[in-house]
C-alpha cells in the first residue's frame, strides 16, 4: 500500500511547483481573498515595489470586517478609520484589476459566506486570506487556510506561497448526536475534547459518520472553528453532499462527467497514513456552550461548572481562576439561568441561511426579553434576501431583533457593534477571547438556537425546553 495517498497528499502534489534549495517548496495558490482588513499593507507593498497582481482573475476582494451593519448604512456610518480602509479596499481592486464585492454590491458579505455562495471554491483547490477563518472553505474539499499580511503581498505579486509541507492529521468523528443538537454543538464538543492546542496541524482532515452526516452548511461551521483546534486548515473529502451543494452555485461543474470524477477521486486512498490518525468517540446529549475565556472550555448547559481541582498542574488552576474572574462565574454552578444582556446572531461561523432558519424557528411568536439587547446580522446580502423572502426578518423584527445588513458586526467588535463592559453576550461567534467582543465583554460562544433561546428568556436556556 505504499502509493496509497491522502487527500493531503493529492492536494499537495498537484500544487507542488518547485522544491527550494532550502528545503521549502513553493506552492501554487488557485484562490486568493482579500478583504478590508489585512490586505491594505500589502497593496500598499506593491505600489511601493512597482509590482503588479500576476494574476488578477484568481484574486477576489470582499469588504466585511469593518462596514457598518445599520440599516440604510453609508459610509459616513463607519468607525473612525473604517471609511478609509473600506475605500482603500474598493481603490485597490480598481487600480490591480480584481473583482471587488464591496458594501453597495448585490452580492456584499463575510468573505468566507460569500465565497462558497459564488462558487470561488472547489475540491482540490489551493485557498488562501488573510484571515484565520478561512479554514471554513475547507468544508468544500478545499485546502484553506489564513495567512499573514507578507504573505497575502506575496500571494498577490506571484500566486505562491513558499513553505514547508506540513504535518497533516485526520480526526475521525463517530458516534452519537442527539435530535435538536446542531454542527455548532458538536464544534463546541470536540474543541472541549481535544483541546485549542488538539490538533496543531497545518492540515486536519474531519472525517466518520457524524461529519458525512452534516449538510454543507454545518459542514462549513464545523470546519470554521477548526483553527481554534490548532488546526491551520480544516478539509472534509468530496462527497455527495458537497457535489448537490455545488450543481447549484457551479452548475457548470454539475454537466461534466470528467470534473465529477476528478472531485470524486479526491479522497484517502485505502491504506493512506497520515502524521496523526486520531478518532473520537461523539456522545452529544445537551447544547454545548462555552463558559471560559478560550473556545475549548466548554460544558453542557446542565452540567455543573468545572472545580478548580480538575486542573493537574498550578498554572492551569491560575488560568481557570482568570476565565472565571473575567466571566463572573464560579465553579460548581451551571450555565443555565444565567442572566444575559446581549445576543447576537450571524458571523462567518452561524450567518448562513440555514442558521437564521434555526433561530426563527424558535423566536417565531415569542418577545426577547426586555432585559436583552438581540442582533441578528445574516452572513451576506444572498443570505438576507432569502431569509427577507420567507418572512425571517420580520420574525426577528417582531420579537424585538435588530436585523442587520451583512458584516462581520459583532463576532470581532470593530465595526461599532461591541458589548459593553461587563455585559454578557451569548453568541454565534468563533472567539470568547478577553475583550473579542468589546472591552470587558464576556461572551459564550453557542449555536443559533441556544442564542435566541437565550434571546427570549433573559438567561441561558436549553432550547429544546421551548421547542
């Protein structure tokens, strides 16, 4: 079985340009996203270099992390400097030539929504942004990955990266997740298994039953918080579901015999090894939610809150005392019927179509409670539309919801749309850091359905008690 490869090894060698005298291979990059972010500097690098975009058609810019979320936004909604690098990003795409999907575009979103709505990524592919998240892509089969704003110059200027190959690990997830519990809650399982450090892979393949199972968008939230695994890219193998998802954003792909097998045959061989071959084994009975300062500290909303004792080592009982400090929490005591001042819902974890949809579906004919504040931001303009087409928005409305205009609002607090001090947030998000939402915010990091069930109560609840 020595030929046997792994859907690593296949992505790898056909993107394989040259070995470096040094030992780093420089790889061919299919895609490159950029949004308003990260990649001012690296235009900026260019035009001081005289160089240009060596491939203009691969590169895609996407405004998101700082447009304004208020209806009927303009820029004069921004924060300060926000107008700034909204407009550097919209001048840059003009003057190197590239697509831009900026805030007045039919098309406007979170970069990692957007991307697979467009059909920007395919199997196989070579995936790069200047943004950590962009591990979500890999749901697609895709070989995705954050990079730092030097690279995202170098990407721009030669449509490479130069690296080393990197460890590569499959995790195989089976086992059981009961009915009303969604890819968020097993997201948030896993990282409390394994750990943010769990998987300090450059590439993770997720595999086994319970990930074959998920639809394409619980497939796109389950890799999304694959980097806070400690994984730089997350990549589920081609499958059924992932050639239904895309006969409708690349029905071009859909009418080609030849493309169909290339993206079948994307797969493990039998008897392929990888760095790593771990396995979990999922018993998913309760809404997972984080109670601490990192994604991994995570409990079922019944469970009592864990002792300081469970720490073996005197550094980690300091670090459980800082998340408890910080949250306001104390050991012992569960998460449900605590108090919450905000919820929001959206990002590039839960913003997509089928999140709104869950939430909805528990808000429908129910009033947020007067003591919480609720935003409800979908992932792009795509996802508004449809969600405004089944009568969502109004949902949200009633009940008390501000319903946003896509960005990536409040899951990085720099828009304008922040928790306030002290104010707890339960929230669709990736991050829970110290300060991720706001100065002094302390956020839970949940699915759609325990935020707005959160939403309606006033406290953290399980919401399959108000289903």
């Amino acid at each position: 079985m020595g030929s046997a490869r792994s859907l690593f090894d296949k992505i790898w060698d056909s993107h394989d340009v040259a070995m470096l005298p040094d030992g780093r291979h420089l790889i061919h990059i299919d895609r490159h996203l950029v949004h308003d972010l990260s990649s001012p500097q690296a235009f900026s690098g260019l035009r001081e270099q005289g160089r240009g975009l060596i491939s203009p058609h691969r590169t895609v810019a996407v405004a998101d992390h700082m447009v304004p979320t208020l209806a009927g936004r303009t820029l004069a909604c921004a924060v300060p400097g926000g107008a700034e690098m909204i407009g550097a990003l919209e001048d840059n795409a003009r003057e190197f030539g590239i697509d831009h999907y900026g805030m007045a575009h039919d098309r406007q979103g979170i970069v990692h929504v957007v991307a697979p709505e467009l059909g920007m990524v395919v199997p196989g592919m070579t995936v790069v942004c200047g943004d950590s998240h962009t591990c979500t892509l890999g749901a697609l089969g895709a070989w995705a990955w954050g990079i730092g704003t030097s690279e995202v110059e170098h990407v721009l200027a030669t449509q490479t990266l130069v690296m080393r190959r990197p460890d590569a690990a499959r995790l195989t997830l089976s086992g059981v997740m009961q009915p009303g519990l969604s890819a968020k809650d097993l997201a948030l399982y896993v990282l409390r298994e394994i750990g943010v450090h769990g998987k300090g892979m450059g590439f993770l393949e997720l595999a086994g039953e319970l990930v074959g199972g998920l639809s394409m968008e619980g497939r796109l939230t389950l890799c999304n918080l694959g980097i806070e695994a400690g994984a730089r890219a997350a990549v589920i193998a081609p499958d059924d579901v992932t050639l239904e998802y895309l006969a409708a954003v690349r029905p071009d792909l859909s009418g080609s015999v030849q493309a169909q097998a290339a993206m079948r045959g994307l797969r493990s061989d039998e008897g392929a090894r990888y760095e790593q071959e771990l396995a979990l084994d999922v018993a998913l009975d309760s809404p997972q939610m984080t109670w601490g300062i990192n994604p991994s500290q995570v409990v079922g909303l019944h469970e009592p809150l864990p002792s300081l004792e469970t720490a073996q080592e005197g550094h980690m009982r300091d670090r459980l005392r800082a998340a408890y400090r910080y949250m306001g929490l104390e050991p012992g005591r569960p998460l449900a019927g605590t108090p919450v001042q905000r919820v929001f819902i959206g990002s590039c974890t839960n913003g997509r179509l089928s999140d709104l949809e869950d939430a909805a579906r528990l808000i429908a004919g129910r009033k947020v409670a007067p003591s919480v504040q609720a935003l409800v931001v979908p992932g792009s303009k795509a996802v508004k539309r449809a969600a405004e087409r089944q009568g969502l928005d109004k949902v949200f409305r009633d009940a008390g919801f501000r319903w946003g205009e896509p960005g990536c609002s409040m899951c990085v607090g720099m828009n304008g749309d922040y928790v306030r001090p002290g104010e707890r947030s339960v929230s669709t998000t990736n991050r829970n850091f110290e300060g991720r939402q706001g100065p002094g915010a302390r956020t839970h990091l949940a699915s759609p359905a325990s935020a707005a069930a959160a939403a309606i109560a006033g406290v953290i609840t399980d919401h399959r008690e108000l289903a």
